[in-house]
C-alpha cells in the first residue's frame, strides 16, 4: 500500500507542475482539448499501479507503459521548467525577449526524442566484465561468475523478458550465478501470471541471491518459497560454501537492517575461504572489509536512472557504480539489469557483469 500511495503522489505532482508549465507557455496548452488529454494520461497512469490481481497481463503492461513513461515525462518537463525559468531571469537582466513559446517546443520535441533513446537502452543491457586474483585459491582455480541485481520483474519485465536474460546468463557458461537483491519489482501476481520464475529458472547454473528492499514489499515469505521451489538458493542472513573454497554470504537489505551485525555473524570462516558478501545497497563496504570479506557486490542505486540523477546518487554511497578497493576488499557496485518505475535508462547502462575469479 505505501508504494502504491508513493507512485500515486508522484504521478500527481508531477502531472500538475508539468500541465502547469504547458498551460503557460504554449497557447495550444491552454485549450480544453489539451487539459481533457492531459487529464486522461494522467489518470490512466495513476490508475495502473491499483488494477486488481485477474486483469488481462497486455491491459497491465500497457497501463504500466503509460505510467511509467509519463512519468519520465513529467520528470523531464520539470527540469525543461526549470532550465526555462533560468533563461527567462537571464532574459531579464540581460534585457531581450524570450521566444517562450519556440523554446518549450524545441524542449518537449527533445524530451520526446531522449526519452524514446532511454526506452530502447533500457532494454539493450551490456556485459561489463572485471578481473579478479586471490592468493586463496589456487592457481589451477579459474572460476566464471555472472553478477545480477536489480532485475525487477513484474509488469513489464516479464516471462519473455526473464527468457531472454536466462539464455543469455546461459551463453557465458558461468559456474554460477549470484545475485544481490530486488528480482522482484512490485506485487507477486504479476510474476505468477506470467510464471516469470519458470522463464528464469532455465538458468543451467546455480543461482545465490540476497534479497533488496522491493523482495520484501509484498509477502516476503511467499516469494521466498518460491524462489526455493524453483531451485533458487535464497541468502538471508545466511551463507553457503562452493567446492570448498568460495563462501557466499547474503545478508538482508540495509532497510532492514541497518547495523553490520550480520555481516559480521556470519565471518567466522571468512580466514578460510574465499568470502563473497551480496549487500544489495553499497552501504556496508567498509564493514565488509574490516570483517575480512574479500569480495562486496552490491546494486540498488540504478545511477540515478534517469539523468542528471547520478549527481545525487554520487552523493549517496561511497560507490555507486564501478569498482574500489578498500583495504583487501574489492567492492562492485552494478547500476542493475532491469529498471524501477520508468521503462527509461538515460543515466549509465543497464548491464550484467562478468566476474573472472582465478587463483595465484
């Protein structure tokens, strides 16, 4: 109910100042033409995260479209706004008129443009690969690891979509999988009518994950069961051992959690093997460190998603994408596979990441 309410403001704000600026600056935003359409957007935008559990899965995906590109919409026409509202204080000091009415045209053509650009990207994810060399492993030890996180399935990012990611999971041939939270985006149902999960379960290796801070906004327990079911190997607060060397560890997301107490529980035998920690929101790092994990993978932060949002996501966490070392920790913070919200990617790409592991 609380997500549902959250989006529900934020289509309305952002609905009212972007009809705000229109109705001001355009004179076809003024006509009741444009009001009675831009009225039905937004509530056909608002009305999508409430459609019952039962509604035909092309109704949801089309309303959950509309909702979340005019969202980016709105988002852009605010900044367009504000980008507007400094021109005309220039204006004004500088003495000259501003051509108001060719300006708000050129912005929202170029918004219509970057947005279309952000759609397609968000669904043309890149492979980032990253080296890694430990003295605990052998130099005969080589393995290949996929890292995922924030895959967010449900309206959108459904069966087909999580058919796709497993054949291309499949295509690196790794030794297994790991995963650092939010797989699931919203409401169960939308990934049980689509049986998303069987689609994703056609990954051939063995798939470790932690849980983020959307696996627990509907039915936790629930979800969990069913990831267990479909041979997912599910982290809470818990950790397992791989051919006797690599030790994953998964610890529940810092909304829950916000102390390093479980981390540090579980690093007993972190002296003895080679220590992975699934964190999904990169806030724990130096933690992880001090507690002799060797390996730190977290998401969560989507670089902002939407640009210019990185500058405040850069602000957030001390890592917010990339690579760091901190002390003998690697720390990999991924930008995520899937999206939140808008089907829109304008900040950095979308991506699964390769880990190669070997021994020295």
């Amino acid at each position: 109910m609380r997500i549902l309410l959250f989006v529900g403001t934020v289509d309305f704000v952002l609905s009212l100042i972007s009809y705000l600026y229109y109705r001001h600056t355009l004179p076809v935003g003024r006509t009741p033409a444009f009001g009675l359409l831009y009225l039905l957007l937004a509530l056909g935008a608002a009305v999508s995260v409430i459609l019952p559990q039962g509604t035909p899965t092309l109704l949801l995906k089309l309303t959950a479209w509309l909702e979340g590109l005019w969202i980016a919409f709105s988002y852009y026409t605010i900044l367009l706004a504000l980008l507007h509202l400094l021109c005309w204080l220039l204006s004004r000091l500088g003495g000259w008129t501003l051509p108001s009415a060719k300006l708000s045209v050129i912005g929202l053509a170029f918004i219509c443009c970057f947005i279309t650009w952000g759609s397609w990207r968000a669904f043309h994810p890149t492979v980032r690969t990253e080296a890694l060399v430990t003295a605990k492993l052998p130099q005969s030890a080589n393995y290949k690891i996929v890292f995922l996180t924030d895959l967010h399935l449900g309206r959108i990012l459904g069966h087909a979509y999580a058919e796709r990611l497993a054949a291309r999971v499949n295509a690196e041939k790794p030794d297994f999988v790991v995963v650092s939270g939010d797989m699931l985006d919203e409401r169960l149902f939308y990934v049980e009518e689509e049986d998303t999960l069987s689609a994703l379960a056609q990954i051939k290796a063995p798939v470790y994950m932690a849980f983020g801070n959307h696996d627990y906004l509907d039915q936790p327990l629930r979800w969990q069961q069913m990831l267990t079911e479909k041979g997912f190997h599910v982290l809470r607060n818990a950790d397992t051992v791989i051919d006797g060397r690599i030790k994953i560890t998964g610890i529940d997301d810092y909304s829950r959690e916000r102390t390093a107490k479980q981390l540090l529980n579980l690093a007993g035998a972190n002296k003895s093997y080679y220590s992975i920690l699934l964190d999904h929101q990169p806030r724990r790092m130096d933690a992880a460190a001090d507690a002799g994990y060797d390996l730190y993978l977290a998401g969560h932060t989507h670089t902002g998603q939407l640009f210019p949002n990185r500058i405040v996501t850069k602000m957030m966490y001390k890592l917010d994408y990339g690579r760091t070392e901190c002390g003998g920790l690697t720390a990999i913070t991924s930008n995520g596979y899937g999206f939140w919200g808008p089907p829109v990617r304008t900040e950095v790409a979308p991506e699964m990441v390769v880990l190669r592991l070997r021994g020295e």
